[in-house]
C-alpha cells in the first residue's frame, strides 16, 4: 500500500475547511453590504455575534478545527509508527466524508438532528482510528 496514502484524507479535509471557510466569507461579507454594517461593527466575537444574524458557516468554520485536530494527529501517529493500511484509510475517509455531510448540513437547512447524526457518526469513526493505531502501538 502507498505510504503517502494517508495524507489524501488530510488534503481532503483542508479541501473542506478551504470551502467552508469561502462559504462564510461570502455569508459574512454579504451580509455586511446588505444590512451596510460597517466592518468595525463586527471587530470582536460579540460585535459580530449582535449583528451577523447567520453564524451557520462560522459555527461549522470552527467545528473544523475541533475533532478533525485529533483527526489530523491520527494521520501523523499513523505515518509515524508506519501503520497505513486499509482499516486506517477506511476509517479515515469514513471521518472525512461524515464531515462533510455533517458539514453540509450544517451550512444549509441546519437540521440539529441530523448534524448531531453525522458529528456522532464521525466521532465513532475517530476513536475507532484512534483505538486501532492505539492497539497496535500497545502490541509494539
């Protein structure tokens, strides 16, 4: 299996994080010139919290900088300890597609439910990794 395989999980995830992040620029800025709030209005968290009434792409914006952080140092510990096989990339790409749906969700129509399902999903994903590379580093 290609070692450097692991790293296509990584590179999707920023792929995420790259979109989410223009989403809310785009919602943000848009927002702004509609309601002509002046940029210094939204300096702080509060200041924007008070006047940016859609915070759907910032909220996600920073989920993505939550769990996918384990994420990220799974795929490092996985490289490291040179345990790239097909269970890590399945649960890899397993997480990286339950962020993007949950992300999905979570930029649109906002289903608590639904995203609550996907963020659980995912998080199960990442201990499963997490429990794996873990087994293997105890056997040695």
């Amino acid at each position: 299996m290609d070692d450097k395989a692991i790293w296509l999980p990584a590179l999707a995830m920023a792929g995420l994080t790259f979109v989410v992040w223009w989403r809310m620029y785009f919602m943000r800025v848009g927002q702004m010139k509609r309601d002509r709030i002046h940029p210094q209005k939204v300096a702080t968290s509060a200041g924007a919290a008070a006047l940016l009434t859609d915070s759907r792409a910032a909220d996600n914006f920073r989920n993505l900088f939550e769990l996918p952080l384990l994420f990220y140092v799974a795929l490092v510990v996985a490289d490291r300890i040179g345990l790239v096989d097909g269970i890590v990339l399945a649960l890899a790409w397993l997480f990286v597609a339950l962020r993007v749906l949950h992300s999905a969700i979570h930029v649109t129509y906002n289903k608590v439910m639904h995203r609550f399902m996907a963020y659980v999903a995912g998080g199960i994903a990442l201990w499963g990794l997490w429990t794996y590379i873990g087994l293997a580093l105890l056997r040695g």
